[in-house]
C-alpha cells in the first residue's frame, strides 16, 4: 500500500466519482480505478458501493476513511516540519550549572522561534563534551578550551573566576583548614582550582563533592568551606554581604564559555539559529 493509494481513495471518496477524481488528481480514469482495485485486493474487501451515478463508502471503506485522514494528515506535518526554513522541532542542549547569563539568550531565542521546544540538561563540562560526540546532545554550553577530534565550537563569553567563602578575611592556608565545596570530577572550574593548588604545593584539608549549584552556595553561606565560581553566578550575594569574593591569580582565574557540536553532524535549520542567535547576542 502506497501513500499515493490513499490519497486517491479519499479523493474519490470525498467526490463520490471516479472520473471526478481523475481531473482533481490529474490523472486518467483508468489509473484511479486500478488503485482502487489494487487497494481492495491488499486490504481483501470492497470499500464503495458502485451505482450509476457513482461510489459511496460502505462500512470497511469509512473504517479506512478514519485510518486514511489520519495518515495523510500526519504526512502533512512531516512536509511542514521539515519542508521549512523555519527553525522547529526539539533542540537539546547541555549547560554546565553556573552559566548565569544563559536564560536571557534562551529567552530571546525562544520569542523569535516560538515552534521550537528547547530540552536542557545539567551537568560537567567533561560529560557534556562526551555527550555531543556521542550525539545524544546537538550541542552544550562548557568551559573551554575542548580539546576533541569530533567537537567543534564557538565562544560565547568570557568570565573571571574567583574564591567564595563566608568569611571576609582568606587565605590559601584556609584550604588546608576548611574542606572545598566542588563540583564533580569533570567540572572545568575545578580543574583550574585543582591546577592553582598543586603549583601552589598546597593540600586542601577535603574535597566535598556536592551535585547542584544551590547546595554549594547554600553550604558556604553557612560557613561550611569555600568554593569557586564565576564572579556574576555570585555577584548579588556578593553585594549584599553573605558571601564575600577572593581573586585568584592568572592563568588560573580567566575562563571562557564555549558552545560546543559534533563537527560531522548534520546543522539543521533549528541549531543553525540557535548559533546565530549566540553570534548575534554579543554576550
């Protein structure tokens, strides 16, 4: 059974002529009438009561009539999807937890291409990378650099990072004194504070593991350790007075955002806008 087939079948279901048909259809008579046949020799009943002055569908024909709409109908949204250049359809993307800025780029995204559905998901630079290479994302946000033989990328905007305690007064003694807060093995603001330290010959006391961004914040502002962030993830706790902020020196503290894709996967019309609008953003 073709997808042709059906459309001739409603076609001369809705006309109730074989001949009408054949003109709406462009076709010759003959041809229309062979589909029916064909159509009721696969599905082994008739569909029309035939009578002088044309066809109408007896009971196996409407049953087919409900299938044949449906069918037809789902054809035309796939043509519409994607016969278009208008961005649609699902984009995944992956974030690391502490990129603050990105929601006003969905959100700008989102209100110029309102037919596509964004599905975000959380977590370290490392298995993000690992997810775009094994295309279960179209593309995340990470901390650069990426080094990988199938990721390509673009900047999206640079950040300083800094140590947050709760306390006002610090020192790197402190990481021997007090345990870090840190994200999981992976996570690239880790990897610069790791970095900093062994070339500093210093020890932290404990590394403590936690999962969200929240925690961690809400760990420090209860004086249990310190951690590191970018400076505008913490900036208006940093104003109010519950955390206060620590420089730490180059090359350790500059960090760059970075949106990242498989280089050999197929750019649709949807991730290509979405790159424009991170281009066109000027974050």
């Amino acid at each position: 059974m073709e997808l042709n087939d059906l459309r001739i079948f409603k076609t001369v279901a809705e006309l109730g002529s074989v001949s009408q048909a054949a003109a709406e259809l462009s076709y010759v008579q003959s041809n229309v009438t062979a589909r029916i046949k064909q159509l009721e020799k696969e599905l082994q009943t008739e569909l029309f009561y035939r009578h002088k002055r044309g066809m109408v569908l007896n009971a196996e024909g409407k049953r087919l009539m409900v299938y044949a709409e449906d069918i037809l109908g789902k054809a035309e949204e796939i043509k519409h999807a994607f016969g278009t250049d208008r961005p649609a359809g699902i984009l995944n993307i992956g974030i690391v937890e502490t990129v603050i800025k990105l929601p006003g780029i969905l959100s700008s995204y989102l209100e110029k291409h309102p037919q596509v559905e964004l599905s975000l998901t959380v977590g370290v630079t490392e298995q993000l990378v690992q997810d775009v290479a094994g295309m279960k994302l179209d593309g995340a946000f990470v901390t650069g650099p990426v080094k990988h033989p199938l990721i390509e990328y673009q900047e999206v905007f640079r950040e300083e990072l800094i140590l947050v305690a709760k306390s006002d007064v610090f020192s790197l003694e402190d990481v021997t004194k007090k345990p870090l807060l840190l994200f999981n093995k992976g996570c690239g603001y880790r990897e610069r504070l790791e970095r900093w330290l062994k070339d500093e010959g210093v020890i932290p006391r404990q590394i403590m593991q936690l999962g969200s961004f929240e925690t961690i914040i809400g760990s420090i502002a209860a004086g249990i350790g310190i951690t590191i962030v970018p400076r505008s993830s913490v900036r208006r706790l940093l104003e109010e007075g519950t955390l206060h902020g620590f420089a730490i020196p180059k090359p350790y503290n500059e960090i760059t955002t970075i949106f990242i894709r498989r280089k050999d996967s197929y750019l649709s019309n949807t991730l290509r806008s979405f790159m424009e609008e991170l281009q066109s953003a000027g974050v």
